[in-house]
C-alpha cells in the first residue's frame, strides 16, 4: 500500500465552504463544478485559466452535473431540477418531502441520474436512491438509506459501488447496462473505526474506486478485489468527495468542508488537487 503524504496536493481554489461535494469535470467546458450544500452555491473552476464562477441557488443542492443537450441538472432540496443554457431554471420533477434534501448523485453510462435524499436530522432510513432518466420518469433503486452518498460504476458498466455513509461500507452491485437494474449488493470494503466514515467516490480507468473519508483526513483507494492500495492524507479532517478532471483526466480534485469544525483548519472547506494522481474515466452527462 502507498500512503501518500502532505505536499502531494495542492490548493486549487482556497475557499470556506460549510460544505463542499460533488466534484465533476465537465468535458465540454473544460471546467470542474461543484457545490457547497449548506451556502446553496455552485461552483465552477478553468484550472487552465484559473477563471472561477459562482451561481447561487434557491434552496439546498446536494449535487450538479452537465446535461447532453447543455446546462446543468440539480439534485436540489425538493426535487430534481434543470439550468438551460441560458440560465433558465425550470423543475424536472418537483417532490418535496418535509425534513428531506437531496445529497450526492451520478450520471450512469446510460445517461440515467442516480439521485440520492437525506433527512437533515440524518434518521436512519430516512433517505433513498433513485434513477431518473431524461423525460423525468423515477424509479425507486433503493429505499430504507440513511445518508445516500457516492455511485459510481466500473469501467466496463457491468458493477455499480455505492456508500450509505453511516454503515462504513462501501458496497458493489451487479448492473445491467440493458436495463439499468442493480442486483447482488455486497461489500467491496469497510472502513475500520476511528479511520473516518466512506462519503463520496469515483472509479478509474483500472476499476480501483478513490473513497473520500469524511472525519478521516483522507482519500482512499481500492482494488476492484477490495484490497486497499493507497491513501493520500489531507490537512483537513472532512474530505468529501473526489473526481478526475483536467486535460486526459489524470488529476484527482478533492472538496472539503468546515461545517461542525470550531476552530476550522485553514484549509477546510477549499477545493484540493492531486496532479497526475491517476486516470480517471470519462463521466456521461445526463440524457435531459
């Protein structure tokens, strides 16, 4: 195992987000978004040109990625909701559910959104997993969650890994690419107490799945046997998610955040790098 650590990463953006997550490298603009949950803000960064943009929304966003035909989709407080290319905002599904916000999502290689809920009071159980294809139609993949977080999918589209984060595991499913069905959930991996709890992830070119340890101070990366081969440690404790991005996608940017830390550490809530980390797989945009 290679352990990796401070000096390896870099300050891509310095900022002070409660909550940083859902980092995504848009292809077609050349530019890493990602939000700041609790502050209803997303973010975008050119790391060629160092140009940054904020867009404030009106309620809570748990995640945001590129669409096919242009502009973004909202995994938002009350439902899933669409930024046309001019900024335009309208709902494709509006379900609000009292107590209840939407958190991490992904775009699987069918072009499907994989959203996931969280009740604010974190109630075990209180969230879900969905798929929503472009038209809006959802179909309930997972009920009985408690924090849904990190999905993403082997190279291949043939296993699907995904996080409850309270259960400190980190689960694959068998994925039907035809059909978009998920079966056979079982670990890949759990993280051991006192290392931090498994929050957002990605998949690379090998099929190893980088693990974002919220209260662990690092990322974590597994074999696609579930064997642990590398841990990058970082200067703040809540590391939340991680995704390739930048020219062939071979550099891993981290977000962080600051919410429940008094005092926060200088760093936390910033957006980190980690040039020539790996390779990572090109992500699909969303089919609405």
């Amino acid at each position: 195992m290679t352990t990796t650590r401070n000096g390896a990463y870099e300050v891509a953006v310095r900022a002070e987000s409660a909550l940083g997550e859902g980092p995504t490298w848009d292809p077609a603009a050349e530019r890493l978004l990602w939000i700041d949950i609790l502050n209803s803000r997303i973010h975008s960064y050119d790391p060629a040109t160092g140009r940054r943009t904020l867009r404030r929304t009106e309620q809570h966003v748990g995640a945001v990625k590129p669409r096919a035909g242009g502009g973004l989709v909202l995994n938002l407080r009350d439902g899933i909701g669409l930024l046309d290319p001019d900024g335009t905002f309208r709902w494709l599904r509006h379900e609000p559910v009292p107590g209840r916000r939407g958190n991490d999502a992904a775009v699987a290689p069918d072009g499907t959104l994989w959203t996931g809920t969280m009740r604010y009071d974190e109630a075990t159980g209180g969230g879900t997993l969905s798929r929503v294809t472009g038209d809006g139609t959802a179909e309930l993949v997972l009920d009985d969650v408690t924090v849904s977080n990190g999905t993403g999918w082997s190279p291949d589209g043939r296993l699907m890994y995904y996080i409850d984060t309270p259960t400190r595991r980190v689960d694959v499913f068998d994925h039907d690419a035809d059909t978009g069905r998920v079966t056979g959930r079982r670990p890949l991996a759990e993280v051991e107490d006192g290392a931090g709890f498994p929050d957002g992830l990605t998949v690379d070119a090998e099929g190893c799945v980088w693990v974002a340890l919220w209260d662990g101070g690092a990322v974590r990366r597994y074999t696609p046997s579930g064997a642990l081969d590398r841990v990058i440690e970082l200067p703040v404790p809540r590391v939340t998610a991680c995704a390739f991005g930048g020219p062939g996608l071979t550099d891993l940017y981290i977000t962080t955040a600051r919410v429940g830390l008094d005092p926060a550490p200088p760093l936390a809530g910033s957006l980190l790098v980690v040039p020539g980390a790996g390779k990572g797989v090109a992500q699909p945009a969303f089919a609405g």
